[in-house]
C-alpha cells in the first residue's frame, strides 16, 4: 500500500531563509532557538550551572493581535513582537522566561520567574539518557542483575515518572525525583521492550543530581521468554505467515489538491496553520472554512491541540502503583513524536533542548480517498441518483510515548467537519508473573495473562484535547440540546395533539451560563446534542449558527476514586467536556507543571471558578476516553484501536455546503456497482 | 474519485448456468425464482385470484446441515434439499408457502399455512405503484388539490406504513390499510419530492382491494418554495460554488485482491458466503478467518445482516404521529437497494413479485486503501521502526427507503476484525408550516425550520443488526466483563497492596445464563467489554476463545414511552444488546409480519422466555442508534453521517495474527514521514 503523501512542513527551511515576517503562530525557527539559548545562557538572571531548557516554545501573542494579524486589514504581522517561552532547571529550580527575538541577532529576555508550586517541567530525553547509564555503575543493581543469573549490559533501565501521591510516598530528598525500571532488552534476542520486565528491582534517580537516591530489590520473578516478543520484519519471517493483502497505490492525475504556504495550509474549502510544540506537538490554529454562499472566510478553530493523554495502571503493587503517567506533561508528545528517521538523525538521542535540533518527518498531510460518500440520493420515482464522493485532508502525527504508539489524526472535510481521530497501537506494559495459565491466577492479577510469565495490566487512556472553537467569531456560547421525553397531552398549546400518539421526544435549549453548566458527562440521560454557537450570527430562519460535538466511541471517563492520588491530577477525566473561558495560561490540563503535580493547577481547579462562559471566549475540552482491558491479540505489538470525536457544521450553513458540488467528471464510470441479484 | 471496485456477484450468472449444486445458502436463481411463482400459481392450496407475492426466498436447510456441507468432509451441498420461501396474500389472507425447488424443473409445495395472527407482510413496489395511480381519480382528493391552486398531475402520493395504534386508531375496515400523503413534484421543479409536502392531506388505501377508503383534508399550509431545495447536478451549476477536491485514483498494480467463487468472497485472511434477500438486502454468511498459527480456518459469524430499520418521527400531530416505519418490515431493505442502474432496468416499477427481475449493481465489494495503520511500533532506544499499513475488504449496500439513504458496510480487517458501518444520507422528511422565522415559533414545531415553510421533523434511526456469531464453533456463551472500581485494602489476598495507592478498576466476568443476563445497556455504568466466548475452546494460557462488541458511537436508545404503541412494536430498542438463543424462525426484531405488527412476537417477546444462553448456539441483536435533530446543513440532501460498530478478535488469537506480515515492499518510500521541526 502506497499513499500519495506530500511534504508539508518545511520549518527548517522557513528558519534558512530568515523570514523578515514570520507567522506569528510559526514555531520558533532554528534561528530563534538559538537566539533563545544564548540569551537564556548569558543572562545574569539564571546565574546557576548546569542549566538545562526543558521547554523552548513560542509565547504567542494575544489573541486579538494574532486576530487582527490574520484577518485585519491594518496591522501586519511584521509589527507584531515575536517572543519565546523558556522553562529552564538551574540550581534546583524552575525558571521561567520570556524571551523578545523579534530582532533574532538581538534577542533580549523580558521577563523571569521562578515557579515555587509544586510540580516540575517535563522529563527531557537528555536526562532519560543520562539516567539509563547510572544503573550500570551502581553496585546493589549490578548484584541484583547478577542474582539472577543475568548480564548487567543486557539490562536496560528507563525512568518513568513517579506521580505523585503526596506525603504517602516516600520523598527521597524531594525535588525531580522519578523512578526507573528494567527489562531485559540487551541481548539481542529481542527488539520488544517490554515484553521481558525486570519486574521487582525498581530505582529512585535524583534528576536534577542526577544520582541514585533509593533502591528496592523486593521480589524476584522470572523473566519472561523473548521467544514470540520480537516485531521486526526480518525477525517474524520470512516465512510470512500472516494475512497478505495486494499494494494499492492512490494517484493523483491532476496533482495534488492541497497547498502550503510557509506553515499555513490550504485546501478545497478549509485554511489552517500547522504548527508544532515541544509539548502538544502538531497544533492546528486558526481554522477557517470558506462559505461559497455568504463568499466569505468563516473562523471556526482558533486552536487545537493535544492537551494531556493520562494513562493510570490499575495495579495497587510497589511497582507498578505510581504507573499513572500524564504523557505530555510528563515526557511532552512534540518531544515522542515519531518516525524513525528523526531518531536516526541524532544518534544517542545526545541533545539538549534549546539548541535546535532537526526533527524529520514529524506530521504528515495527505488526502484520504477511502471509498466514503459526502452525499448521496436515488429517487427510484424520478430514476435519479446523485452522488457525491468524500475526498478528506489529513494532518496526522504518530506519538510514541515509550510502549505506546498513538496515531492522532485530524481530518478535514469538505463538509465543514473536522473529524478527530486517535489510534492506538504499539505495546502493553507487562509485568512478569509465575503465572503459565489461567487457572493459576487466584488471586486478583490486576492484567491478562498474554504470554507465559507475562500479564499485560489493565490500564485507561484518556487524551484531552483543547480546542479553542471561534464559531464564526470570538465570542460563542455552549448549548446543551437535550432530548426529553413528553406525553402527548392531546393539547396543541403543549405540543400535544389529538391522535393516539402516546409520546415523542422534544429538544429541550439549555444555555451554559457558567462553568459549572459547561462540564458534560456525555453518557448522560437524557442524551444531549452539545454545540458550541455564536450568538450574534443567526441564518435566515434564525437560528445561532455553530458547531456540534459528535463523540465516536471511546467515551470512557475514569474510575478511579475522586480522593485517590492520580485521579486529583487528573480529576478532569471524569467528565469528557469541559468549557471554560479563553485563558491564555490554560493550555495544558493537569496544568503546565504537570509532572509531579498536585491537580491545584489543573482544568478541574480552573473551572471551579466558576467563570460566565456565556457569549465569551470559550474553550471546549474534549477528553477521549478508553478503559484497555489487554487481549491476547494485543500482543506482542498490538493491532490499532480507535476512537473519534467529530465538530461538525449544525446551523452553521444556510445549507448543505456540498449540494453545489460538482459531481466527479469520471464518477458514472466509478463501477462501484457490481452485483446482481434476482428477487 | 474513482475506486478500484470489482464486479462481485453474478447470481443471474450462475442461474443462467445453473449449476445444479448451488451453495446452500445462495440465493434463488431465476431459474428457482419461476418454479417458486408457477408451483404456487398452479397449486390449489391457495385458489383465491389476485395472488401477489410480498416475499419469495430461500428456506434454509437446518443449521447443522449447512455446517456440515460447508465445513464437513462426508455430506455435498449437492443433497441438501433446496426449498423456497413464499409469503403470498389471496382472499385477504397471507399464505406462507414452502416449495421444494431442488428440482426446479419439478417444484412442489410441501407445507402451506395462513398467518392468522397481527401483521402482514412487506408492502410492494407494485402496490405503490398502483396505490399512486389512484389519488387523481378520487374526486375528493382533486378538489382538495384545486382548492389549493395545484395541478393534480403536479402532485405526487406515496403509500405510507400507518403504523399500529390498538383501537385508538379507526379500522378503516381492517385489513392491508396504508396511508397515503402527497408532494408537489411533479411540475418539474425541483428533484426533492420530500421538501414541497402537501401537508393536511391524508388518504387512506385499502391494499388488498387498492381502493382508497379513508380521506382527511384538515388544513392547508403554504407548499413551500422549490427554490433551493433541487440536488441534481445539472440544476445546482454550473458553476458549481461548492468545495472542489482533486480527482483520486486507486491502482493495483498487482491486480484485485480477492477472489469470487459463485457467492463466496475469498480475501487475505478471510472468506465469507455474501447473499441477498429481499427483505435484509446483503446478507453475510458463514464468515471465517485463517489463522496461520493453528493452520486452520476458523469460524467467526455464522450470519449477519440488517433485520430491522426502526424511524419514529417526533411529532404527534395528526398527519405525522404514524410515522414510525419499520422499514425492512414494512417495504424491504432488499427491494430499496440502489442504485439508478436496477430502476433503469425496471421502468415504472412494474414487477411482480416472483417472478425474476435483474437487480443490478446492489452490491459493491471494493478494497479500502484508506491510509489506515494496521499495527506499527517505534523504539527510540533501538532506533527501530516497524509498520503495516492497513488495507480492508470492504461489502457495501446502499438502501435508498424513501427520503433516506443508508450506506450499509461491512469492513473486514486482516486482524481478524470486522466492522460495520451505517451511514446516513439522503432528504429529511419535512412538512409544511406557516413559519419563516424560528421567532414566530411559539409552540413546539416538533423540528427544525431548514427553510421557509419547511419544517424538517425530529426523529431516530435504530439499525438492528442480527449476528449470529459462531465464535470457532457453534455454542457460545455471552460475557460482560465488567469494570469495577476496588479501594485498595492493602492486603494482597484481596488484590491490594500496601502502597499509596488508593483505587483501581478490576475486571468482574459475569456469564450470562439466559435471555435477561443477554440485555445490555451498553452506556451503562460501570462499564463493560460484552464478548462472545467459545467456553468448550481456550488459549494455551486458558483463555476462552472470544470475540467482542466495540461500540464507535450511535448508541442511541428510544425515548418513546414503553406504552406508546410504536414503541410496543419496536420495545427492543431501549437496549443496544440482546443474546438469544438461535431460532431459525427469529430472524426478524419486529416480527416476521412486521407491517401493522403490535410486539406480540418480537425480539423481546422472545427474549422475555428467558431461555438459556450459556453455552448455546446464542445470537447477538445489535442496535445501532442515531437521535436525529435536523439541522440547517441537511437541507436539501444531508452530509453523511456515520455510527459503527466493531466484533473485534479477544483471546481468538494466540497472539496479534498481523505479527507475521509481510511489510509492504514500497512502505519506506511511502513518504508518510513530510514534517520537519526544530525544538
């Protein structure tokens, strides 16, 4: 299978050819982060050595300067400051700065704080590497490796964030403590990670020390075979026993349908800048549908992005208890973002964020020719069947956040619809057990026995996304349309008539007024359209033009206990809709020091405020959810599971924005029309 | 966009050929069809003239017998017995008819019955045709169309299902009654026949005697406007203002992918018995999976198709409280299949049922190259990259009832996965008002004002779906592995331990022993997997061989009260999940006589025996539900909108059955890798 797919980003070129005037939602150019660091580096401001960046991003500018920028008449982008965030550790504290680099050879830092709350900046993959090479050289590990009969350089260890469970938990010293973990991956035998756990030795790493600062040798299992484990191609075959489809390849006669112009996109009816943070990685900003019939750009997204993705384990053991990791705020989903050829371009993965780094391959665009219809109908009486084939675009970046892969897709349709997709696929976190079968399992194994001396533990994945919607300007509300059933009173003046109808439902419009009217178990009873609108732009007939939220599937919300550690980080994942007012420091659910973090900064504790999200600037967070109960297919590498969530034009038209279009020259000759039968 | 798709089905082929040994679950030939008619026509079982038949198709052999002919090595299809179905209606009466026709050249009538209790049978297109012929002449009804200023020969009326409503609604004299409501559209100005309804007026049909026998004219609204409300390309452009998309085209270089054997469908991993019948359309027979690793095919669904299509519409006003169609049951979801190509075939629509008619193009088998990922995993340590991409089977029938249309999939997947898919496109059903403005909207409308005049009404959709899942064998047992929240004790013999942790979710199996267990809420909280198990097979480390249920969103239960009469009908659609025991004559969620029906002797009449399902040859009834609030985007012709479903491989596989996969010899220049960034 082959896709027609098309560069898109080309950040690193913006960067050579030093645009005078940059977007002001670009990423920062290589330029930049250089100008960032070394104004960070010789500023007496952060006087402590070592000092390493944990986050370089761009400090947008204010919304309405970005607004007027993109859609004014009178301001240009190049009058508007260009300035970076930096969250730097020097001298066992957290930094923060705001660095002006609108003159890049002159970069100067407008602001410095130092956050004194609780929770850190994210893990680097610097630190990840230096820690892996501590194990090694400590001799209480070197003798448990060799107690059981095992090599200390087949053994890798990698650090996982520890959460946080406040004075329950041993402190070992405080500060940027994370544990570290072992499997047997060494030896060659196989290239799955994770399927040959070390299960029992468990490491305390002082990150900012960087030094071993607690050690527990609790309990010894076997380690599980590597036969079955291994993925690679050259490895599981040849032969290739499995499924054999035939390639297909889509082409484009006419070239392709979408254009790039620096990071902005274009296509069929929808504009978009494609951005990327260290954090969220791809973001979407700034998306607008054109609207044939009113012959104009309407604003639907502000922004987009990946907030959080929280993954709890569900196994209380001294192992494994902690294993509640908020992925972005804890290793950053930018820094995970995969192919391959971006790890292949920096060997040891040997880098300190603020130098700029090239990271190949990161998002993908291309259009989706999947056999979908935008429309269609036959009317057998007039012997008419028009149809209209769906031709997508999708933004798609692959997050591999240790074991798991996650594909997150944005797709576009000419519809107007925006259809979120996320997929999982990669590998389970396993423990080693003495279990061979099932029926040895007495007690609760807290995960599925997928291999012998191998349970896969059960686990959720709930990813929140921030999305910024501006239907059709700033200002919008939150409807709840909720259906509710109603007795046919027989009355007109009710809704009732004299028939025998005994019942219908009817929408009932709530308006949310404050926070507390904005948070939605979408699961509820009675079932709700939710939609965001705007409520000074009405169509014809009169009705608020907006967007609805479709949920797909994947609509878990968490189980955990409200007064447990994990679930007050991440107490917003007992609802999957949360609106809140613009903020422009409310960007990352469990907070932007999620790491270690007490859930006193997190969406759940913003919107306890309380705030009028009424005809304002409104943020909707979505948070899908899926609770993963392992099966044996999932293993060793697991086949993609999906969910979705869909915004989607509902009186945002006047009508249906596809009717006027043009039906595809060779579409009669589409054959999709193969079958035969007798009746 | 074009799609690679392939001509599948050739049943007039194969009864031009006429083989003498069908496959036993192939539909009639032509050939059969023609015995069926003259064996019944020349029987004196039923002498009574007219004779119409309202449903000709196979009478499957027994069960086991099928499963000996297809999987056993001692029996040929060759001797199974070939018999046909036939409901035909003669004296006012519904004879039910089954004909020996494996001599089709000698057929005989081996068993006849009267259906004496509720309901009646599929209403034909032949009826509507005549029923339509008979408004013009009912002087009544043409004063009614004078008064309003109308053509007669500009008004067009269709034959309604009236529905049952006990004795709150008049008799009419019992019988075959239908209503019949009526459009502006025969003036040539626009296409839609559903957006210029000529609300008030009301026919009733007797379709036995086709005589109008009831006629209301109540009040008059203005018909509203053509203008606007056409979806012909000729008559939308040019130009054509709406989104344009470039043209896409799947090759295969290497050829199609998947072979045809008279009805059976050979693919990758997979093969399957694709059928059709008059009332559930495509039919899925016998569906099985290689599995390389056991070197054997192994069964998966035994039988899949669409029983029912349940829409209520919301309003209880006099001309609209009826309007709850059963559509499989009341007009067939075989006789709706589009497209154009079989009305061509057909002009006027005037067929009788019996006697053979081509029916061309319902079915269409394509491959999906959809960009979709199949599995992948990236090991930054390893600096190791794995990925197969995804290409799908995909057997598609598009139903066009009325106003509607349903793009009906079943996906196969080569993990063993399949998915079904039901997309929603096509008109609203609207009726007419006085209202222009949503602010002149004072009392409830029971929908949404799309246009002037035009009100589109509040409804559902529930899409029944019978599996009878025959997960590597005939008996199995129906799962719900339930996720419960645990405190964690502390204590290691209740699942705790002594960590800071304080809750997790644990898995509690619940094995469904009858028909009450089989119920399921599938929103319900706490939630659950629902799986299908084969108890009596098992993995090497024990676990039941399974399959299970994956909701992709629809879940929509009815909100009719239990004591409406449409929902007494359709009472099993307040859960999504039903197991029952396999019964041959089940086969139909409203009923076998569907049309009029009053629930005595639907899905959860037979549920309510609680019969015992564990360890049975079981069946699950899926429901995949839609709650309809028109919006303004729908009008004229709606974009599509999708729910699914997924029976996804659980514990079926010793292990992902992708692992051993060939990767395709091109993926590394798929070029899905177009991204650079700079952090």
């Amino acid at each position: 299978m082959r896709l027609l797919v098309l560069a898109v980003l080309c950040i690193l070129s913006t960067a050579a050819t030093a645009s005078p005037h940059p977007h002001p939602l670009d990423p920062l150019s290589a330029t930049e982060l250089t100008a960032v660091r070394e104004a960070v580096l010789s500023s007496p401001l952060v006087p402590a050595r070592p000092l390493h960046f944990h986050y370089v991003g761009i400090d947008e500018p204010e919304k309405p300067e970005v607004l007027s920028c993109t859609y004014g008449t009178s301001t240009s982008s190049s009058i508007l400051p260009r300035r970076a965030l930096a969250i730097a550790r020097a001298g066992g504290q957290s930094h923060e700065l705001i660095i002006d680099i609108t003159n890049s050879s002159a970069p100067s830092i407008i602001s410095h704080a130092i956050h004194h709350g609780p929770g850190f900046p994210m893990i680097t993959p610097d630190e990840q590497s230096a820690a892996m090479a501590l194990p090694p050289k400590y001799s209480p590990f070197v003798e448990s490796v060799w107690r059981r009969g095992l090599n200390v350089s087949d053994v890798y260890c990698g650090v996982l964030s520890r959460g946080w469970f406040g004075s329950s938990q041993p402190s070992y010293g405080g500060g940027r403590v994370a544990k570290m973990q072992c499997v047997v991956g060494g030896d060659g035998e196989t290239a799955n990670l994770y399927a040959r756990p070390l299960v029992g030795v468990t490491l305390v790493v002082n990150l900012d020390r960087m030094a071993i600062v607690g050690y527990n040798d609790r309990v010894v299992y076997p380690v599980p075979k590597a036969e079955g484990t291994d993925y690679r191609a050259d490895k599981v075959g040849p032969p290739y026993t499995g499924p054999a489809t035939v390639p297909g390849v889509v082409v484009q006669p006419e070239g392709r349908g979408f254009h790039i112009d620096g990071h902005t996109v274009r296509w069929a009816n929808w504009e978009f800048h494609l951005g990327f943070d260290m954090r969220a990685g791809m973001v979407i900003s700034l998306a607008s549908v054109h609207d044939a019939d009113a012959g104009k750009r309407r604003r639907v997204l502000y922004r987009g992005f990946v907030s959080e993705i929280f993954v709890p384990y569900m196994d209380p053991d001294e192992e494994w208890y902690f294993h509640t990791f908020v992925d972005a705020g804890d290793f950053g989903l930018g820094v995970s973002a995969s192919p391959l050829q971006r790890v292949g371009d920096m060997p040891k993965r040997q880098y300190d964020y603020g130098k700029p780094v090239k990271a190949d391959d990161v998002i993908c665009v291309f259009e989706r020719y999947a056999g979908d219809i935008a429309w269609r109908h036959t009317s057998a009486a007039l012997l008419i069947t028009e149809v209209r084939p769906d031709v997508t675009l999708v933004a798609r970046m692959v997050v591999t956040v240790g074991n798991y892969d996650y594909i997150l897709d944005w797709e576009f349709k000419t519809s107007g619809s925006i259809k979120i997709v996320v997929s999982l696929t990669g590998i389970l976190e396993m423990k080693a057990s003495w279990y061979t079968h099932v029926d040895e399992m007495k007690q609760d194994a807290h995960g599925t026995l997928v291999a012998e001396n191998t349970v896969a533990v059960f686990h959720d994945h709930f990813v929140t996304y921030h999305l910024d919607l501006d239907i059709d300007g700033t200002n919008n509300s939150f409807i709840k349309n909720t259906m509710v059933q109603k007795r046919n009173t027989g009355d007109p003046a009710t809704g009732g008539a004299r028939t025998p109808r005994k019942s219908y439902w009817t929408v009932r419009r709530d308006v949310a007024e404050t926070e507390s009217d904005g948070r939605v178990d979408v699961n509820g009873v009675p079932p709700a359209d939710l939609l965001f609108v705007n409520p000074s732009k009405k169509s014809k007939t009169g009705y608020e033009v907006g967007y609805r939220l479709i949920p797909g599937g994947a609509t878990a919300a968490s189980l955990l206990a409200d007064d447990d550690y994990p679930q007050r980080r991440a107490s917003y994942t007992k609802k999957q809709v949360w609106v809140t007012p613009y903020n422009r420091s409310e960007k990352w659910a469990p907070g932007l020091y999620a790491e270690q973090s007490t859930g006193d900064d997190n969406l759940e504790a913003w919107s306890k405020r309380n705030r009028r999200i009424k005809d304002e600037d409104i943020v909707l967070w979505y948070t899908l959810g899926l609770h993963h109960i392992p099966y044996l297919e999932d293993f060793p590498v697991m086949p993609t599971l999906s969910g979705s969530f869909e915004l989607r034009p509902s009186n945002f038209f006047e009508n249906n924005p596809l009717i006027r279009t043009k039906p595809p020259s060779n579409f009669n000759n589409l054959n999709c029309s193969c079958g035969a039968a007798s009746m």
